[in-house]
C-alpha cells in the first residue's frame, strides 16, 4: 500500500479524533434542511431538498466504489484524503467533505433562476451552471491536492496527463448533471424513486462490502 493510504487508513472511523467543530457544522446542516423541509411543506416543491440529497447520494455512491478499488488493487484508491479530519469515514471521504456535499445541491438549486429552462451563452441554465460549479469545484480539488490534504495516486489523475478532464467528468460533473436531470422531472413521485434508487446502490455495495470486510 502507498503511505497515503496508509495513513488515510490510520484512524479511520475511529470517535476519538472527533473535534468540536462538527457540532456546529451539524446544527448548520441541520439548519438548512429544516428550513428548506418547512418551505417544502408550505410550497409542495421538494426541489430544493432533493437536489441536496441527489448530490450527497452520488458522492456516497463515488466514494464507496472509490474504497472498493483500494481493496480490489491492494495498493490505493483512486485518491485518498489522509490529512487531518475529525473523522474519516472512508479512505477518501472524510467528515468535512459529508457536510459540504449535504448542502451542495441546495447551492446549487438557489443558483438557479424561477424559470430553469432559460439560456445561458445557449447553454440550458441547469447545465450551464452545472458546468460552472464543476470547473469552480475542481479548482478547489486541485488546491487540496497542491496541499497533500487529497492525493491522487494513479497516472491518468496527474494534471499532465489531462486528469483534470476525468476530475471534473466523474468527480464533480455527474453530481451537478444528477441534480439537474431530477429538476428536470415533472412528477415528484419520479423524483423520489430517482434519489432512492441513487442511494439503495451504495447501500448495497457496502452491505457487501461489510459482508467481505471491505468497508475502507
């Protein structure tokens, strides 16, 4: 194993490293979806707390298939977070990254204007600012990584290589571009059985994974 992965490992879901700060990114989670629950009540329009939970369901499912490679090569995940953290959930998924990813959506869902079918430069605003938020997003991973806070160990994630593009296809781009197919459903009933189906995957791939020992 490479030593990141060997330190991403080092503590992984251990309570002990939990700091103080989580409680109150907790409580700001909280915050928003119990505000965002209560205008869904008021208006019928669950858009904005689906497009949260479609975001958050493909990271889940991201970064459950990212431990999976970790065990099935023995050597790394296609990347890693081993820096400090108050808890790392997953080799590559940490406590910090849960809570931005849970509101993520709802970000992006405010972005829009009232009327999603709008252009922007002729792009469809829903992809337009998909596009946006993917280039901003993996500026920011680009940063983490210059910081060794996330490493990505393969060749084809090197920048050189034009990793940026695969970055920003599978690590960014397939959450905005879910959060913008479910927005672009007309039924509410299409909606929920879309975000289910996006969350019974990882569900089950760790329930297997917990069956094999596979849960890193």
């Amino acid at each position: 194993m490479t030593e990141a992965t060997k330190a991403a490992l080092n503590g992984l879901r251990d309570l002990s490293t939990l700091q103080w700060y989580v409680i109150p990114l907790l409580a700001i989670v909280f915050y928003i979806y119990a505000k965002e629950i209560r205008k869904a009540r008021a208006t019928r329009n669950w858009d904005a707390v689906l497009a949260g939970a479609t975001i958050l369901g493909l990271d889940f499912f991201n970064e459950t298939w990212n431990s999976w490679v970790m065990v099935l090569t023995g050597r790394s995940a296609f990347w890693t977070t081993p820096g400090p953290t108050a808890l790392r959930i997953l080799v590559g998924w940490n406590i910090e990254i849960l809570f931005m990813f849970s509101i993520v959506g709802i970000i992006y869902y405010y972005s829009l204007s009232e009327n999603q079918d709008k252009k922007i430069l002729g792009i469809n605003e829903k992809w337009a600012v998909a596009i946006g938020y993917t280039v901003f997003c993996v500026f920011i991973e680009c940063m983490l990584n210059i910081g060794d806070l996330l490493i990505w160990e393969y060749p084809f994630w090197n920048l050189s290589w034009g990793g940026v593009w695969l970055i920003a296809l599978i690590g960014y781009f397939i959450f905005f571009a879910g959060a913008a197919i479910m927005l672009s459903m007309k039924k509410l009933k299409s909606k929920i059985v879309l975000v289910s189906a996006i969350y019974a995957v990882p569900i089950v791939m760790n329930i297997i994974g917990a069956s094999l020992g596979w849960v890193y």
